[in-house]
C-alpha cells in the first residue's frame, strides 16, 4: 500500500514537476515573441530616425537654395531701384530737351515771322547799304551763319532728343529683362518655400511616428519584464527535470542520405533579413532541405517544448544533459511531445516551411540555457557533430 501511495506521489511530482516546465517553456517562447516585437519595432524606428535624419538634410538644403535665391532678388531688386532711377532721370532730361527744342524752334519761328513782316534782306539790299565789298562780304557772311547757326542748334537739340530717348529704351529693356530674371527667381523661391513646408510637414510626421513606436517598445520591454520574472519562477520550480550525460558531442539533426543535409544557406549571427518579419541576427542555423526531410533528435534528452507561433512556425525544444538545448524548427510536423523522453538519433521531426521564412529549410539552434540570447554558434563551438564537406554560406 506504502509503495502504491510512493508511487502515486512520485507519478504526481513529476507530472507537476513537466507541467511547470512546459509553463516556463511557454513563457519562454511568449518572452520569444515581444523580443521579436522589439527588434522589429527598433528597426522601424531606426528606420523612421534615418528617414528624418534626411528630411532634416534636405530641409537644410532648401533653406540654403531659398537663402540664395532671396540674395539673388534683393540683388536684382537693387538693379532694378537703379534702372528705374535712371529712366526717371532719363525722362526728366528727355522733357527738358523736348521743352528746350520747342523753345528753340519757337525762337526760328518767331525769327522768320519778323523777317517775313519786315522783309528778308536780299544781297541786293547788302550790297547797296554796303560801303566797301569788305562790309558787303561781312553782311551776307552773318546772314549765313546765323542760318547755320540756328539749324545747327536744332540739329544738335534734336540729335541729343534722340540720344537719350534711345538710351532710355535700352535701360527699359534692362529693366525688362531684370523683371523676368526677378519672376523667374521668385517662382523658384516659392516653390523652394512649399517643399520645405512639405519637408517640416513630414518631419513632424516622422516625429509622431518615432514618439508612437518607442511607446510601443516601452511597452513590450515591460511586458518582457513581467515574463522573465514569470520565467524564473517557473525555472526555479522546475529543476532536475532531466539529468542525463553523454560523452562526445551533439549529432547532427539530418541523416546524410537526405539531399542538401550540409547546405547551409543562412549563417548565424547578423544578417539580412531575408523576409519581412525575419531577424536581422540570426541565432541558429538554416539547412537547405526540403518539406518533409526527417529531423533527428541531436542527443538523449527530454522534450522540453512542442508549439506553433507565428514567428518560429513548428518547433521542437530539447533539453540534453551537460547544461545543453537544440531546438528544430520551420517543420512541417512533430513526432514527439512535450514532456517525452528522446534518444540520439530518434525521429522527431520532419522539416517544413512554417513560420516566417524563405523557403522550405530547417533552423537549427543549440542553446546553452532554454532561454532566449542563449544560443551558440553550431557550426563553431564545437559540440556539435559537423558534417563533412559543409557548404557553408
């Protein structure tokens, strides 16, 4: 009776002792999920900073183009205050000489209508008034010249007129000329004016974003909190779930009869996300198999974790001895269950596409706690069994 009651409570303590690891696995695995959503809410945010960053950029460039342009108009501005002063000029001594050529042609008229009333001396009239062919020749010489003289100062009134008039056009045309360059620049100016709007518009835009997604990160960071203390709890209630050893190293998880079982087409550690959704730092490997390639177990060991997420699609979670984890996942189903002991070489998987990825492959990580940022490098700690001619990306 002793022995069924001992075994009865042993039977109880173990199943209290796999249903608390299977908790922490799952805490785990949702602590798994808001890194992930930290990670991609960083880089978003990141990318976000970088896009204002040259918001910013572009908006010091138009303001230095905009300073040009506003140099460029007072310039043109000062031009044309000058060319207008100059046309004023130019008028105002185009209306004196205007005034100044009436005044002299008034003088002609006036000139001829005296000698049309009292009769234009004839050389007859000098010659007979003269005393001497010296006073005749001086009289008729005088008459001339003041004939010349008198159409010479219209002529010169008159070519003066002229000058200046054609003086004046060329400093309208200037002006002309001025005026299109100063609506030309003006345009400029305006339109550099509306995209800087548009730019600073942007820029707060990108602000709010950037304010929105740290909110969100704070958010997930507390949430991660609240996780990882879950976790260690759990953890804490859990210990000597499986205390098995081996000697050697972990095997690989694909059989060397199944193709591409040593193509290695993602590296890990940082990388290219290959995919939206993918992590930038790549904490396993990626072996290039097909869907439905089976996966063997790496060492004995106890199935700590089976779940689907989003993220990981089908995984398998294993705990061996000597402190060490794999996990498999991207399948396309599993053979075993959480809770269930495994042997090196067992099947206990088979290789799918699940989960955020590429294409069909197997991830397969060695960690040396359950927990996430544990992992090592497979391919170079050398605890794992690697396989000969590896093609390693």
């Amino acid at each position: 009776m002793k022995r069924k009651i001992i075994a009865t409570l042993l039977l109880l303590f173990m199943l209290i002792v796999m249903a608390t690891q299977v908790m922490a696995a799952s805490y785990q695995e949702q602590k798994n999920n808001l890194q992930n959503k930290i990670n991609e809410a960083t880089d978003q945010k990141n990318q976000v900073s970088r896009e204002k960053k040259t918001t910013l950029e572009e908006i010091s460039d138009l303001e230095e183009s905009i300073a040009k342009y506003e140099t460029e108009l007072n310039q043109l501005n000062d031009k044309i205050v000058k060319l207008e002063n100059n046309i004023k000029s130019k008028e105002t001594e185009i209306k004196e000489l205007e005034k100044e050529y009436e005044e002299k042609q008034q003088l002609l008229t006036d000139r001829l209508v005296a000698i049309y009333k009292e009769g234009q001396p004839s050389f007859l009239d000098i010659l007979l008034s003269s005393d001497s062919i010296a006073s005749y020749i001086a009289g008729t010489t005088m008459v001339q010249k003041m004939a010349e003289a008198d159409n010479k100062q219209m002529d010169e009134v008159e070519s003066r007129r002229k000058d200046v008039e054609k003086a004046k056009r060329e400093l309208e045309e200037q002006k002309s000329e001025l005026d299109s360059s100063k609506r030309s620049v003006q345009s400029k100016t305006a339109q550099l004016k509306t995209a800087k709007v548009s730019k600073e518009t942007k820029v707060s835009k990108l602000t709010s974003e950037e304010k929105a997604i740290q909110s969100e990160i704070e958010k997930y960071k507390n949430e991660m909190s609240a996780i990882e203390k879950k976790i260690k709890e759990e953890a804490a209630k859990a210990t000597n779930v499986y205390q098995g050893s081996f000697s050697g190293t972990l095997g690989w998880p694909l059989s060397s009869n199944s193709s591409g079982y040593n193509a290695i087409t993602s590296r890990f550690g940082p990388r290219s996300a290959p995919v939206a959704g993918a992590s930038s730092n790549h904490r396993g490997i990626d072996i290039g198999v097909g869907i439905g390639t089976p996966v063997y177990a790496s060492a004995d060991g106890y199935v700590l974790s089976v779940q689907h997420t989003s993220a990981r699609g089908i995984f398998v979670l294993i705990k061996h001895a000597n402190d060490l984890y794999t996990r498999y996942q991207h399948l396309s189903s599993s053979k075993v269950s959480t809770g269930q002991y495994v042997t090196r070489g067992q099947l206990i998987a088979l290789s799918g596409n699940t989960g955020v990825g590429s294409g069909a492959h197997l991830h397969f990580e060695v960690l040396t706690t359950p927990y996430y940022m544990t992992e090592i490098n497979p391919l170079t700690c050398g605890l794992v069994s690697v396989p000969a001619g590896i093609s390693r990306y």
